[in-house]
C-alpha cells in the first residue's frame, strides 16, 4: 500500500523561562493510503502536537514528517502549497476555528481563493457542493457561525477541510467539544466521507471508545512516546500495554462496574533522560526499568515495554 504519511523520529520542546516541555520524543508513525488511523492517549502525551506537526502548524525540534513524499517543514512556499492541498486539519473547538466575522460561505471559500482554484462562479457552486456533502442547508452561507449549533459549526470546518479535495484528513478531537449524540452524528459523517471520497484518516482522541469502531489502527501514547500500535480488534481484545490497559479499563462501558485502584497510583514521570515514563504507574514495573528506556517492538502489533508479553 502506498504510504502517504511519514514521521521518523519526531521529537519536540517546548521552553520557557521555568522549563523544558518534552512533547514528542522519537516518535516514528506511518499512515497509508486509506487507512483510518487513531491516536490516543491522555491530555497532554504528545497526540494534538504530532497532528500539528504532520500538517504543519508546527516544526519539529528533531527529525522530520512527510505527506505524499513532500518535507512538510519544507520552507518552500510552493511545496508548502502542495502539502495543504495533500492534507488538511478540523480542530477540536469547532467555534474558535471558524472566524466570526466572516460568514459560512466566506469560511468554506477562503481555502479556494486562496489556492486559486476557479473563478467566483466555479468556486460558489463548491461551497454549495461541500454544504451539502456534509448536510448543511444552502442558506448556511448567509449566516455567521454564531448563529449555528455545535455540530452545525464542526461539519462547516469539515466542509472548509475539505474544500481542497485533500488526500488526507488530520482531525484533533473533533468531538470531544460536542454533546453525546452530536457527536455519533459527527462520527458518522467522517466515517462516510473517508468510504466516499476515498480519504485517508488520522483521528486523535483521548477516548478509545469513540474511536473503536471506526479506525483500523490504533496508536497509543503517553508522555510524548507511542507505547504501543496495532489492529483496532486486537488493541481492544488484546491489549499488551500496561498503560493501554488503563485507558481501556477507565473507559465506561454500560452494565460494567468502572475499575478503580484501591490506592491511588502517582502520576507518570515526565523525563525522557531515564527509564520508562510509566514506571511510576506500572504494575509490571522491575529495577532496569528505571534506567533504560523500552523501545517499540514487534511487526503489527508494537509494544514498548519490558515486561509485556511479546507479539511476536
């Protein structure tokens, strides 16, 4: 399968006058075409800050991502202008995105006028298409995005993300601002648009149960490291991963009872210099795991820790 996206040891830092934010450390992720892939993990483990540097909001401190074979920190502005067509983001807050001055049919063209892709009329008739491939009412274009729900304003950010015809889809907790119901709706109109428009998917979430049914492929990571990846079905039914076994366990799930420690366990340690960031949360924990660092291991299903059964 032709691989679309690519990160090789993506590691990024955060300074300011009272620390150093390790946010990604040696992340290597690849994505191919027409997958469906979830990254998870807690707030803060790196997730929203390698989608940003995928799609290029932000520079990697060390190594580098590519989409479709282009360098996405690339300074050259016309590759900069081919990757945006290659790939583009829908953002977790669905009104802080969307400028509230301009109105929706503003909103959906500005990536069109921007890349020059027809005149006024060509580009008119877009938006209206894009409105309604993601089931909004023509008349949308008048209003402003105040004036619209929740899910209405993320399925306009969708329609902007997709105005491009892009090949890849970078979505950062597109639900998580939304109600319950909403947020099957919107759910379902990616799922549809990935089968339809033959996109390939890179979904964060800090939720494994949003993502269950509708990734392929599941990333997991804490503390800016991925712990462990494989197929959606065996993450869930087999996970390896002390850590992705937590995620699972804290997730709600009706008629079963949540699973909670009888002493609180300490938070993760955040360095990278020494040892698993997990082994203050571990129940697998030995001594060499204070000293030196797991590293992601196997073909399909990849586990980065020590005392993990294999999967080979």
């Amino acid at each position: 399968m032709l691989e679309l996206v690519k990160a090789r040891s993506l590691s990024k830092t955060f300074e300011n006058r009272h620390q150093t934010v390790h946010a990604l450390n040696d992340v290597d992720l690849t994505v191919c075409e027409g997958e469906c892939v979830a990254i998870v993990g807690e707030s803060g483990c790196g997730k929203s800050t390698l989608a940003r540097i995928l799609v290029g909001l932000e520079q990697p401190t060390h190594g580098e991502a590519s989409i479709g074979g282009l360098p996405v920190a690339s300074p050259r502005p016309d590759v900069r202008r081919r990757i945006a067509r290659l790939c583009q983001m829908v953002f977790q807050d669905p009104y802080a995105s969307l400028n509230p001055r301009m109105r929706i049919g503003s909103i959906i063209d500005e990536p069109l006028r921007i890349h020059h892709a027809g005149d006024a009329d060509r580009r008119k008739r877009r938006v209206f298409q894009l409105l309604e491939t993601v089931h909004l009412p023509p008349d949308c274009v008048d209003q402003y995005p105040h004036q619209l729900s929740g899910g209405q304003r993320q399925r306009v950010g969708i329609a902007r993300a997709l105005a491009l015809s892009p090949k890849v889809l970078i979505a950062d907790e597109p639900v998580s601002a939304l109600d319950v119901s909403i947020q099957a709706q919107i759910l379902n109109l990616l799922n549809d648009l990935k089968r339809s428009l033959s996109l390939t998917l890179i979904l964060v979430s800090h939720d494994l149960q949003v993502v269950r049914w509708i990734s392929n492929r599941v990333v997991v990571m804490y503390h800016g490291r991925i712990v462990e990846s494989g197929a959606t079905k065996t993450i869930f039914e087999n996970p390896v991963h002390p850590y992705t076994r937590v995620l699972l366990n804290a997730a709600p799930r009706i008629g079963v009872p949540p699973q909670i420690a009888d002493n609180p366990i300490p938070h993760g340690d955040s360095s990278f210099d020494s040892g698993c960031a997990f082994r203050a949360r571990c129940p697998l924990v030995q001594s060499h795991c204070k000293s030196a660092v797991p590293i992601l291991d196997g073909r399909v299903h990849r586990v980065a820790c020590f005392e993990a059964p294999s999967t080979h």
